[in-house]
C-alpha cells in the first residue's frame, strides 16, 4: 500500500487513505518506528511498525521480518530480548527456540535483512536478554531445567559489519536455579548487571554485578552475587543520567506487595542500597521497568496487576510513588517489556497473552492510553522484546 500511495498525487493520495479508512496524517508523519521480537515458533520473525508524530502505530511494508532463528512459540518472560546497537543500524534479537542471536540491518525506511553470518549461536541453552554497549554484546542463557545445564552469561563482539564473534573467556556458568530475567550495561558500559529471578528459595533470589574492562573481559564486584531485596528479582535498568544508581523490579513477593529496589553501584561494582529500598508500589508483580530520558520517573509494568506504575526518582536515587495506571484492555493481557520512544513522549508496552502493543502518551509522571491502542502483532506471536527507534 505505501508504495501505491507514493506514485500517487497529493490530492490521490488523500482520497485512497479516506477510502481505506486513514487519516491524511497517520500514513504521512512517520517519524520513526517500533520492532517487537514475535518469538514466533519454528521461524521467529521481527514484527515493524512505522510510528507516527501521535504515537500511533501501522504495520511496516513488508512486516514482519524473518529473524533467521526460531522462537518457542510459548510465552517467555524476560526484559531486553531485543536491543538496537549503539551505533542505530542493526536490530540483535534472541532466538529463544534454537538458542541462537540474530543480527539485523535495520533499512533506512526501517525494514530489516539480516546481516552477514547471522544468526549465530547463543552460547547456551534459550537466550532471554541481551546487552548492548558500543562492540560489546552480552547474553543472558536460561538454561534447561531438563539437563541441568545452558544457564550462563556470554560476550560477544560486534564489528561495523554486524558480525557477532564469541569473546574468549566471557562465559560465566550460573546455577541452574539462576533463571534469569535480564542482562543490561550501565550508560558508560563499565559496569554489567545480570538478574537472577530464581525459584521459590529466597537463597537463589540474586543480582550478580560486574565490571567490564574495555577488551569485555568481567570481573565480579566483591561480595557478587547479591542478595535480592524480595522475592523475584525481574526487570533492571541504571539511571540513564546517573551510571551508578540501578533499579530492580521484585515480581514475586505475593499480591499486592510489589515494589522496586534501588542500589548505589561502587567503582567495583559492589551493591548499596539507597534510602528506605525496596519502594512499594502496592501492585502485583513488578516484572518490567523503564526510565525517562531525563532520569526523572521510573514505569514499572505490573503483569498481574495489569497496571503500570509511576515512581518520582529523587536526587539521591530514592523513589516517591505516585500512581498506577491500569490498560483499558483490562486484565489478562499480560503486559510485558516496555520501551519509550527517543524523544521519551510515548511508552509502549508489549501485552503477551493477546499479541499486542499498547501505547501511553508520558507527561512527566503521568501516563494516558492511547486512543487506538492496542495495536495489533502478527498472528502467531508470542512476544517478549521491544525497541522503539
């Protein structure tokens, strides 16, 4: 269709969009675009959205993209299974169902091909998150409880290519009680985060903290790995203004007892915690977290709940609660991974149990459904990942 609409005249154009039902300005203004990683079974695909000036979403020409992988076709949950490289011109997404990462050129119109030696193999067993910071690339392996083994973490480097290269000696073995549900570097990438969510012992309850040497080579912080602060250690993020203050979700504490964990991150890379950490937000499982551009507010996506709360963050990294906004699809949804787009004035959330993305006008700590949300993934779908460029 969007190729029809450019051979077309201005005033062609308008009637074609009136008659198949767009606004003039929705199939117009894009101003950039949204890829959610379908984790789609036997061949995972990257559904691509054009994103317009309102925060709208429409399907991209051509979507959704063969990632080379496959995915599980079951729902997985995690935070940052997809991730856009530092330098905006590949997409890496984890194949969960053949243990693989797939490298993807993204096109100047957004559409995506998949780059030279692509996909390549995980490391492990069932990647769920990966990290991103400049040739750097690490990644979070589940593992199989089956087995007993695959759970790890494993580098990588990316060259201007897009080739994905193991980094010698970065596999660091995890206990197969770990599960982990993300892996992500601070802002100036010398520090590397990785959250083990664990069973329903509290001793597996961790976050293991490293330092990362230029070459990528890790060494753990002293006393890593961590204890958690509550049950189910889940969705991470470091202040994107503050390289030393870190926020973990805790999912797993019980109904109504969710809240977020907050940690000063020393030199070495040893954990602190800030002011009166944990900060409840009286909602149930706290899975996914997202930080403003600005540093200023915290989103943490209650799954159970079906609500996203806001936090103020404070000077010192302390958080004030302020409010939960629920989706007007209601209960079950499932909303999962949450990404804001660049300019940080609309966050989208994938919602897993119905193959959608929902999106949220931001005014400071404020958030309001958009009105055509949500928007609809490809049939199949069974999403875990988000980037919005």
């Amino acid at each position: 269709m969007r190729f029809v609409f450019r051979a077309l005249s201005a005033s062609g154009l308008a009637v074609l969009m009136v008659a198949a039902g767009f606004s003039v300005s929705a199939a117009s203004d894009v101003t950039g675009h949204v890829y959610v990683n379908d984790n789609t079974a036997v061949q995972n695909t990257i559904a691509g959205f054009d994103r317009h000036s309102d925060g709208s979403l429409t399907p991209m020409a051509g979507s959704p993209f063969a990632a080379g992988g496959q995915g599980t076709g079951t729902l997985v949950g995690s935070q940052g299974s997809l991730q856009v490289s530092s330098d905006g011109r590949y997409l890496l997404a984890a194949d969960a169902g053949s243990n693989q990462i797939s490298v993807l050129r993204i096109r100047p119109d957004g559409s995506l091909v998949p780059a030279q030696g692509s996909p390549v193999s995980s490391g492990g067993i069932e990647p769920i998150s990966v990290a991103v910071h400049d040739e750097l690339v690490f990644v979070a392996n589940e593992g199989s409880a089956a087995s007993g083994t695959g759970s790890n973490y494993t580098g990588f480097s990316l060259n201007a290519g897009g080739h994905l290269a193991p980094l010698a000696g970065s596999n660091v073995p995890l206990p197969i009680t770990a599960s982990p549900g993300d892996i992500f570097f601070n802002s100036t990438g010398t520090k590397l985060i990785g959250v083990e969510v664990g069973t329903t012992d509290p001793s597996t309850f961790r976050i293991d903290s490293f330092t990362v040497a230029k070459n990528g080579t890790l060494t753990a912080a002293p006393g890593s790995p961590f204890a958690a602060e509550a049950a189910g250690p889940f969705g991470s993020e470091f202040s994107p203004t503050n390289p030393s203050h870190l926020y973990v979700s805790n999912a797993h504490a019980g109904p109504g007892n969710g809240s977020v964990s907050v940690f000063d991150v020393a030199g070495n890379g040893a954990l602190t915690s800030i002011g009166a950490s944990p900060y409840a937000d009286t909602q149930t499982a706290p899975c996914w977290v997202e930080i403003s551009h600005d540093g200023a507010y915290l989103f943490a996506v209650n799954t159970a709940s079906t609500t996203i709360s806001s936090y103020r963050i404070q000077a010192d990294g302390s958080l004030t609660y302020l409010s939960s906004t629920p989706f007007k699809s209601g209960a079950g949804i499932r909303p999962f991974d949450a990404r804001l787009d660049p300019s940080g004035a609309t966050l989208y959330v994938v919602d897993a149990a119905v193959d959608a993305v929902s999106g949220f006008a931001v005014d400071g700590g404020s958030l309001t459904e958009l009105p055509g949300s949500p928007f609809l993934l490809p049939v199949g779908a069974k999403p875990f990942g988000i980037v919005a460029i």
